[in-house]
C-alpha cells in the first residue's frame, strides 16, 4: 500500500486516526452543536423558470444568495438516470485497484485532470479525511483525453454529465443576472470564454469523526458550485454563526454562490463558509461542479452594482490572479498567534475600508454619479491597488469559523 491515498488506509481497518489528521481541540466539528435541518436551505423549483412565474423563483434565487448563498433545486431538468449514472461512475472509480487510481496522482493543483487526497498537500498543516478526482471539463475536447479510461464508460458517462449540468449552470446564471438587474446575459459575457471543473470526493468512514473533517470551512473560489451528494448526510453550512448540516434530499442539486459571484454582486449575494465532516459509519461521496470565469477574465464589481450607498468592495482582478492566491493563501505571513485561523483569499482583494483609498473610491462615485468602466476605472483601480493591495496583505481580516 503506498501512504499517498487515504481510502486504502481507511479501509485497512484503522482504530484511530493518524496524528497528522487531528485537528486542535479549537478547531473540531462539534458535532453536537450542529443544527440538524428543521430549518435547512431553501429548495426552489426551477420548473416555473421558464413560465409565468419566472420572476417569483427569480425572487426566491435572490433571497436566497442574500441569506444564504445556498440553495436546493428540484425540476432542474436533469434525470434521475444521468444522476444515478454520475455517482455509479464515481463509486466504481474509487473502488478500482489502488495501482490503476495511482495512474491519474499528482499533488501539483495546476494539473487539470488529477487525483489527490486531503486539500493541497503541498501546503496545509494538517491533513483532511478526503480522497478527489479532480478534472478540467470545458470545453470538453480540450480535456477529455487526459481523463481516466476506466471504467471503460468514465469519459462517455461523464463528459454527457459536465454537459447537462452546464446547460443547468447557464440557465441558473441567466437567472442570477436579471436578479441582480443585469442584463440576462450579463454574467455570460462577463466570465470570457467560460471555465467548468469538477471533483469527485471521497469520503471514507472514518474511525473518529469527532477529530477531523472531510473539508474544512471554506468558500469556494469559483463563480458558482453545484453539488450532487449521495444519500449520507456531510455538508455543512455556516448560518448566523451556527454550523447547519444539509441532509441529503434525492434528485435535487444543491447550488452555492463562489466568492466571484459575491465580487460580481459586489457583496450583495454571499459566498458563505461551508465544510464537510465524516462519519465512523458510512463512504461519503459528492460530485461538485465548479464553474468559473476564465483565467484571464477581468472580475470587479461591475458599474451597475455601485453607487453612494454601496461603494466598490473590491479592485479589478483577473480571476487567475484569484485563483493562484486561493491555492496558496496557507503560505501567506500570519499575525502572530493566528495559525490556525481560515484566511479567505477574498480578503487579499478587497479595498481596505478607511483608508485613503477606499474614501477616493467613495468619492469617485459620488462625483462621477457612477463608478465608469474602461480605462479611466482601470487607472483609477491601479492607483487604488498600488496602496491598497499592500495594506490589505500585511493585515487582512480574518474569520475563523471554528470559533
Ligand atoms: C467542495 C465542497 C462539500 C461536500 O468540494 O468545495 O464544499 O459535501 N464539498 O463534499
Ligand atoms: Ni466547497
């Protein structure tokens, strides 16, 4: 058995966890302080999308990336087959001989079709109960031959999977533009050529759940995640300071706004911390679908989304820039006595409130009536960012949800 995956170690019959996978008692699940469902995450029904009532779901979308920045959908217009085939496909995959799952490894997280295990091993302290596949699949073409062959029917299975949930993806971000007051297509041509990744997560049972997790609290990077889960309860959502778990409904989908999506509602719609725990039962398994914009996309609050009352949040960034720092943000200088805290990369972008700055970009807005586009808004981000940037990255905000 090599030591790189953990399902092989899981399933050696291990009584207690290795030591590198226990968190410290300031940062465990607590399992018991978690809210079990009375009051879980909305669940909208996209079936009156496309009728009379588009504007009424459009309302409960809106609320619910307010709120929430989660949500369910039901009449999605995805089969039950297609589902049931997905995560057929992700639990043969898992089960393959650990010698044939070795042949896609690698810990490098700029690989576009890659299995690893725990989050990125090449800078975290302490390692989470987690194995994925992780695979770059728009457009499709570009990446399918890099993706494992077997089973035999992976690469059919899942490239008829990546497209109907990117049909579903596109639909959703129609829905999200007008809910902003943008033009439908607004976000659509917003995001460049367009980015879809998806992981394949497994969760093995573990020993002692109360000790670690299967992720840790995070936001995703990305515009926008939708997640399939299997029928073990895992996920888990930070709502008013309290950690809620979202138990499995069969045949719903469950949508998350990414940090690009806060950006882009320039903070009105929230990218909210979210985690996975394990249990000493069950394999856990889900599939997300990260879509994102392209690597060089410019993404800022768009002019529409700013005015007196709500000045920028962030400065201009490409989303490549954003994702490099998601990645790596583990390796960023710490104030003394918060190692353990979660840096969220977000921060790193974010105009510093207070400063010169942030009150120029006030009254930038104000003057002009609008925040302008184009080249006298990039001058003025250059200006900002020049400053900006390096105060925000000696003392960035912090939020520990385990607190
Ligand atoms: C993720 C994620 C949750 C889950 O992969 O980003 O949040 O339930 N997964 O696996
Ligand atoms: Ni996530």
């Amino acid at each position: 058995m090599s030591n790189l995956l953990l399902a092989d170690l899981a399933a050696s019959g291990v009584k207690q966890i290795p030591s590198g996978y226990i968190r410290p008692i300031t940062d465990r699940p607590n399992l018991s302080d978690v809210q079990i469902s009375h009051d879980s995450i909305p669940l909208i029904d996209l079936h009156g999308l496309n009728g009379p009532s588009r504007s009424l779901v459009i309302k409960q979308i809106s609320q619910a990336c307010e709120n929430d920045g989660f949500f369910q959908v039901k009449n999605h217009g995805i089969s039950e087959e297609m589902i049931g085939k997905i995560m057929n496909i992700a639990r043969q995959f898992f089960k393959l001989p650990e010698s044939e799952r070795l042949k896609t490894y690698s810990d490098d997280p700029t690989k576009t079709t890659r299995l690893s295990t725990s989050f990125n091993v090449n800078s975290e302290k302490i390692s989470s109960w987690r194995d994925f596949l992780r695979l770059h699949c728009y457009p499709l073409e570009d990446y399918m031959h890099e993706w494992p062959c077997n089973p035999p029917s992976f690469r059919r299975d899942v490239a008829e999977y990546c497209t109907s949930i990117r049909g579903l993806v596109l639909r959703v971000l129609e829905a999200i533009s007008e809910s902003l007051g943008l033009e439908r297509d607004y976000i659509d041509k917003k995001i460049g050529k367009h980015g879809q990744h998806m992981a394949m997560n497994y969760y093995p049972p573990c020993p002692q759940p109360e000790l670690t997790y299967g992720l840790p609290g995070h936001t995703d990077p990305n515009l926008i995640t939708i997640l399939l889960q299997d029928e073990v309860p895992g996920l888990q959502v930070l709502r008013d300071g309290k950690w809620i778990a979202v138990n499995p409904v069969p045949n719903t989908f469950i949508i998350n706004i990414g940090d690009q999506m806060q950006v882009l509602s320039n903070d009105r719609y929230k990218s909210v911390l979210h985690r996975a725990v394990v249990n000493s039962e069950k394999e856990r398994i889900s599939i997300p679908t990260f879509y994102c914009p392209s690597q060089d996309t410019v993404i800022g609050p768009p002019e529409e989304m700013v005015d007196d009352d709500h000045p920028a949040v962030y400065r201009d960034f490409t989303y490549g820039e954003y994702y490099e720092k998601f990645w790596n943000r583990d390796e960023e200088p710490r104030r003394s006595g918060e190692d353990d805290a979660q840096l969220m990369a977000r921060e790193f972008f974010k105009l510093p409130e207070n400063s010169d700055e942030h009150r120029r970009s006030i009254r930038l807005v104000t003057e002009n009536g609008q925040l302008k586009t184009g080249s006298t808004c990039r001058a003025f981000n250059e200006i900002i960012w020049n400053g900006g940037l390096a105060a925000a990255k000696s003392r960035p905000e912090v939020s520990n949800p385990a607190a």
